[in-house]
C-alpha cells in the first residue's frame, strides 16, 4: 500500500531517468570546462607563448625562454612558476620545465579552439 508520500517504494519516487554521462565523459567535460577557464581568465599570451615554446624545445628554463621570448630572467621566472602552480609544467633537479600532460592537453585544446 502507498505511503504517506504516495509512492509505494522508493523506486516508484526516485528522479527520472536523463541522460547520463559516463565517467569518462564527465572527465572530459570539465576538463573543456577547466581548459576553457586556463584560456580566458587565467593564462596571459606570455604565458602561451611560454608554454608552445617549452613543446617546441622540449624542455627549458628561465634564462632560455628569456632569451627566445626577450622577457627579463625575472619575468621568466615568475611565469614559469605560474605555469607550474596551474600544474601546465613540472620541473627537475636542474630548474628545467617540461610540459605536464595537462600542459600538453591544453595547448591541444587551445590549438583546437583557436
């Protein structure tokens, strides 16, 4: 017999059915989303130019993209700190950058969307 809701099981009340994502598509989806963020509120052009350079070189560090980009040592610095904290690059032992796998995903999605 129904409950004083009306519904006789918790079955007949749950929230209708819609479409569904799959983990992997809900992952993708911030990601854009996150990406999205990176490219209009966050990243500066400095900071992409940094970024194609570090893909086109491999890896580098502040006295070499200050050279290839003419910005000061300490302007170089500082930006790929800011990369790093966003996760877009990861450092060694020697103060080289190298783009993460979120770096390169995102020049991906740039490189799309542009």
């Amino acid at each position: 017999s129904p409950g004083q809701d009306g519904f006789s099981s918790l079955e007949d009340a749950a929230i209708p059915e819609g479409p569904r994502l799959s983990p992997e598509e809900i992952e993708k989806k911030l990601s854009i989303e996150g990406f999205e963020k990176l490219n209009n509120e966050i990243l500066t052009e400095r900071q992409k130019k940094i970024l194609f350079l570090i893909l086109e070189l491999e890896e580098a560090g502040p006295s070499t993209i200050g050279q290839e980009l003419g910005f000061s040592l300490s302007t170089s610095y500082r930006e790929l700190m800011l990369l790093e904290k966003n996760k877009l690059l990861s450092s060694d032992s020697s103060g080289k950058r190298k783009l993460s796998k979120k770096g390169l995903k995102y020049l991906e999605y740039y490189s799309n969307n542009i």
